[in-house]
C-alpha cells in the first residue's frame, strides 16, 4: 500500500474510532459539548469548515482515482486476448488494489459526513437538555414563588378570622354584660322598693306607737 493510501487508511480507522466513541454511551451530550466548546477547539472552530472541505475534495479526488482505477482494469479484465499469467495476476492485484482503495476512501468519506452530523446533534442534544432544565428551574421557582404568594395571601384571611372571633367573643362578652346589668337593674330595684315598703312600714309603726303612747296619758 502507497504512502497516501496509508495515510487515508489510518484516517479511516481514527474515523471508525471516533464514531463508536461519540455512539456509545461513554459520555453525556453536555461533556461531549463542552468537549467541543474547549479553547483548542475553538480555535479551531473559525477555520473547521475550511479544512473539513479540504478533507471532503481530498477525500473525493481519492475516490475518484479508485473508480478510475477500477474501471481500467476491469476494462482490460474482459478483454478476450490471452496474455501471460504473470501479467494477468498482476493486473488482477491492481483491481483488487483498486477495489481496496475505493473502499477505503468511500468509507472514510462516508464516515467524516457521519461525524460532522454526530457532532452536530449532540451539540443541539446538549442545547435542547440545558434549555430544558432551565425551563424546570424556571417552573420550580414560579411553583415556589406561587406557594409563597398563597402563604402570604393566607396569612390575612387567617388575621380576619382570628378578627372576627375576637369580636364574636367581645359581643358574647357584652351580651353577658348587659344581662348582668339588667339583673343588678332588677335587684336594685327591687331592693328600692324593699326600701320604700321597709320605710313605710317603718313610718306606719312609729305612727301606731305615738298613738299608742297618746292614749296611755289620756288614761293616767
């Protein structure tokens, strides 16, 4: 195998590495995305699009060498002249170097698509995961926030009923008052005419003794 073609098959097989990499689940998307948003690849980064299609017009011309190839000895393959086995093995080695080659360069252009796109989902995997634990955080602190706010708004209904059952207590208590006045009302006046009917009685019985007494020195 030439140099170049080494060169693509060692390409190839980093390439079928990074591609079980980036499969399997060694990594979650936010390591692989912060991976990707290093410095070293972002500085990268600017001119990435520039040498990934180098690599893709590399990657093509090889290709199309291969088909060349394989169609040149394919053609002299069919041909019906009898040549030399030597001759024949070798121009049958050169397909099969060919085929080999197309192969290769096919699969290796085949997987650079493949991880251009794996790099890309998994960026808007991680972008998509972020935004939506965000978007919990966010709905947990409005749930907190509404809890609060619901404390807070029942913190006053509680202060009204505890109000409102101080006053019934304080209506009980004035009724309770007010009965008691009306009894020391009603024993005070009872108590005024006891007096009234005491004192009279009173006065009735010094009218009797000074009559009484009266007619006791008309006898003597």
């Amino acid at each position: 195998m030439s140099l170049q073609w080494t060169l693509i098959a060692g390409f190839l097989y980093i390439e079928i590495v990074v591609v079980l990499l980036l499969v399997l689940p060694i990594a979650s998307p936010k390591r692989w995305n912060s991976l990707f948003k290093s410095r070293f690849l972002q500085g990268l980064q600017a001119q990435a699009g520039i040498y990934f299609m180098i690599l893709l017009a590399v990657l093509v011309l090889f290709l199309l060498d291969a088909i060349r190839e394989m169609r040149k000895y394919s053609h002299h393959e069919g041909d019906g002249e009898h040549k030399h086995l030597d001759a024949e093995m070798q121009e049958n080695m050169r397909l099969f170097r060919a085929q080999r080659n197309f192969y290769i360069s096919g699969f290796a252009l085949f997987l650079s698509l493949v991880i251009r796109r794996l790099v890309s989902l998994i960026s808007s995997q991680a972008g998509l995961l972020a935004q939506s634990e965000a978007a919990l955080k966010q709905a947990a602190g409005a749930s907190s926030a509404a809890r609060a706010f619901m404390k807070d708004a029942n913190e006053p209904n509680k202060e009204v009923d505890n109000l409102k059952k101080q006053v019934k207590e304080l209506e009980a208590e004035l009724i309770l008052e007010a009965k008691d006045k009306k009894a020391l009302k009603s024993q005070a006046e009872n108590l005024t005419k006891e007096y009234d009917r005491l004192c009279e009685e009173h006065s009735k019985l010094q009218k009797q003794v000074t009559v009484s007494g009266k007619g006791d020195k008309k006898d003597d």
